[in-house]
C-alpha cells in the first residue's frame, strides 16, 4: 500500500531511533530533561523568539495559545478552512470560551482588509476581537502558502487594534523550503507560533509552541491543566531535534512530487479541477463521488482521503519514494 492519507502516517526512520533511544532523559515537569530542554532552546533560537514549550499535538499548542491570548466571551478570526476551527473538536468554544468569527479566504488566506473589517467596535452587545489566527501552509487550502508581505499587513492590523497574532505552522516549514524564507522572519511577526514535528518532518509525536518568556510561562500552566505535563519526554524531543537536523531540507522532494502527481492527475477524464500545487498537498475535484474514487484507489494499492462529497486529497512525505510516485502515476493514469 502507497500511503497518501496523510503526511502524519509516517513511521520514525532508524536515524531517528537510534537518536531516540540515546536521548538523556529527565522528569520534564520539574524542567530537568535534558533533550526538551535542548529541542526547546534550539526552536526558540532559529525561531529568534525568547521561548519554547515542548507538546504533545498541534492541537495542544493551538489550543493552549488560544487560551493564552482570550478571555471567555472573546472572539477568534480566522479563515472558514482553519485548522483551529473545523479540526480542533470545538476546542475553542470548549477550552476558552471564545466564538469565531469565519473569514472566506482565498485557498485558507485571509487579508489584512478582511481581517480589519471583521474586528469589532468597542461595543457592549459585541465580543472583544482579540486573536486572530493563521495557518501556513493551509491544510484545506490544498498546501497553499501566504506571501509574507500579507502576513506582515495583517499583523499591523493586529498590533494597531491590540489583537494577539498566532500562526497555526503546522506545516510552516513546507512553507518555508517553499518560499525561501527563515523561521527567523516569522518570529518577528508574530506573537505566539506553533510547529508540528509530527507531519512533514517525519517524528511520531510532537509540537512546540514559541513565544515570549511570560506567553510560554502562561502556556506551561495550561498544558499542565489539560494533562498535557510528559515526564521523560525527552526521547521524543530527540526525534525532534534529529528531525530539525535532517528532514527540512529533503521537503522540496515531497514538493517535487506532489507537483508531478498534479501533471498526470490533469490529463485523467475523472479529474475536473485540482487546487494549487504549492506544497506537498494534491486536492482535487472528481466528476463523480470522492469516495468511489479513494475505493477505486484502494484496490489499485494506493491509499487516500475523501476531503468533501467530490475532493479528494494526496499528502506526499518522507515514506513516499521516487518509485512510489511512479507506481502512483502508473496507477491514476490506468484508471
Ligand atoms: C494545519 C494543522 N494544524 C494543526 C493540526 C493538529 O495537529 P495534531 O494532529 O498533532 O493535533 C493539523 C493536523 O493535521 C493540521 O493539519
């Protein structure tokens, strides 16, 4: 089976093991593990920000950095595709008790012009605007990438109306092998970022979230309140920091490769439309049911996900070969 799933159904490499099974350990909740401590000081350093926390799911960060930045009764703006919102199980109404206010974007990017007119007045009958959150690259977007001047446009909005600034990088490092930028970049521009481990960079567990010194202090407390506190979690931070050592560069392969899948899935009668190519993610429009397509798929070996009633979703990564790819376009092009 070519597994398309998911760029999260990857399995530790024996690079990466070997790297796990000789972290240093130690009782992360008292602060002394070694490994975490050294994956957290190394992601607040490239990220130029003053401060990390090691956690479990990019759900965890988001949703501790969105319990960091409101107060119950505030409201989040985001896109209507984000992460946070249609994935994250009604985290922010559960864990903060904040409603969103949903942006139509362009491929999961909003504006700093849509953002500007969705804060609210300084109204009694209105919730506080005070986050808004970005998601690079976009998952529902098809991979796509912001262009960092509308990132930088937005957080002059957020700064000018007092609204904390938070990136969902899940995939941020996609977007940055993509675009030739630096984590550094995006540490000056906003005020909390989460980054996934466990997608493109190939670990089997792990986020971090940066921020400043007090901001990471606050997140600590709540990942403790959600359960969130590991003991010898150092042997998965070490799968991080080998993942931070080998596996960005090797990205643009998995970019190469969803771009080449995107050229045969053109001249395929059952395709009608495909999003974008900017990243690692293929979603495309089929003329009949998503579904039939991922059965018929299925049979042919290859693994993939039904997004809507007609998209369906390819996810390149670093358990997909060269010679995978070749079977995939042999495959697709046969049906
Ligand atoms: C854009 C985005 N944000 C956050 C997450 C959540 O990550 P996790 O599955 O580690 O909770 C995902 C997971 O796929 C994602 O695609």
């Amino acid at each position: 089976m070519i597994d398309l799933r998911s760029d999260t159904v990857t399995r530790p490499s024996p690079g990466m093991l070997q790297a796990m099974m000789q972290a240093k350990t130690g009782d992360d909740v008292f602060g002394e593990d070694p490994a975490v401590n050294d994956l957290e000081a190394r992601c607040a350093a490239l990220f130029h920000m003053e401060a990390a926390l090691f956690c479990a799911s990019g759900t965890q960060t988001n949703q501790i950095a969105i319990k960091c930045h409101t107060q119950p009764g505030d409201e989040v703006i985001c896109d209507a595709d984000a992460h946070v919102y249609q994935y994250e199980a009604g985290g922010i109404a559960f864990n903060s008790g904040a409603s969103v206010r949903l942006l139509p974007g362009d491929h999961g990017r909003i504006t700093a012009a849509q953002v500007a007119a969705a804060v609210n007045p300084d109204d009694v009958h209105k919730p506080a605007s005070t986050l808004v959150c970005i998601e690079n690259t976009s998952n529902r977007g098809g991979g796509s990438c912001y262009d960092f001047e509308a990132l930088e446009q937005i957080q002059k909005v957020c700064a000018a109306r007092h609204m904390g600034f938070h990136l969902d990088g899940a995939r941020l490092f996609n977007a940055l092998v993509a675009r030739g930028e630096t984590p550094g970049q995006y540490g000056q521009l906003f005020d909390s970022i989460s980054v996934c481990f466990s997608k493109g960079l190939g670990c089997p567990v792990g986020s971090v979230l940066l921020g400043s010194k007090p901001f990471i202090a606050k997140a600590r407390r709540f990942r403790k309140v959600l359960g969130g506190g590991m003991r010898q979690a150092g042997i998965l931070a070490a799968a991080g920091t080998y993942a931070l050592e080998h596996h960005i560069t090797r990205l643009q392969t998995d970019h190469a490769h969803a771009t080449a899948i995107a050229g045969a899935l053109e001249h395929c009668s059952f395709v009608e439309n495909i999003l974008p190519v900017a990243t690692n993610i293929i979603i495309f429009e089929t003329s009949g049911h998503a579904s039939d397509l991922v059965a018929k798929l299925r049979e042919q070996g290859v693994l993939c996900n039904a997004v809507s009633a007609n998209r369906v979703r390819f996810v390149l990564h670093l358990d997909v070969t060269g010679h995978m790819v070749d079977q995939v376009l042999e495959k697709i092009r046969s049906i």
